[in-house]
C-alpha cells in the first residue's frame, strides 16, 4: 500500500511501462483521477496503439521510474477538489 502520492504515482507509472513494455505500445492519451480516503485510489483510461515502426521513428524509451527526481504539486483548491500536477524533468540518463 501506498503511504504517500508521490510512490503511489511511482507505482502506477511504473505498471504503464511494464504495459508498454509487454504490449509493445505507444501510450499517448492519459485520463487520471485519483482520490484519498483512508488509502489512494486510482482510476485510469490510457489510449495508445502498437508501435508501427514504418510509422514511428522512437528515439528514446521510458525503462524505469524512480522517485528521484519526483515532485508532486497540489495547485489551488476549486471546491474542495486540488489538481495534481507531475512534474518530469528531462535527463539525458535518468539513473544517474
């Protein structure tokens, strides 16, 4: 179980390479919503299609998630309800 957003995040993050991975997808479209009550939440609708390499020039690919760097922002409360914002900064090596 997770105790904070930020590894509850990791953890669903994590499960979509592990997806694109095994399926050989290209995830484009994300539809999140998370909620808290006595432990997180999430539901998800994730678009993407197989990866058409006659289509498709990849360049980079996702391997690992990990909770370095990793910020989670709680923007401004709109009736009782925050917005999430992850924040990926970009890395040549992600590992390091």
């Amino acid at each position: 179980m997770a105790d904070s957003i930020d590894f509850f995040l990791c953890q669903w993050l994590a499960e979509l390479v592990f997806l694109k991975d095994a399926s050989v997808l290209l995830l484009k479209y994300f539809k999140v919503r998370i909620e808290q009550n006595t432990s997180f939440q999430l539901e998800d609708t994730v678009f993407g299609e197989e990866i058409d390499p006659t289509r498709y020039q990849l360049t980079n690919d996702v391997k690992i998630v990990t909770l370095h760097p990793f910020k989670i922002e709680k923007k401004q409360e709109m009736e009782g309800k925050g917005d999430l914002r992850y924040l990926i900064p970009h890395h040549e090596n992600c590992t390091n």
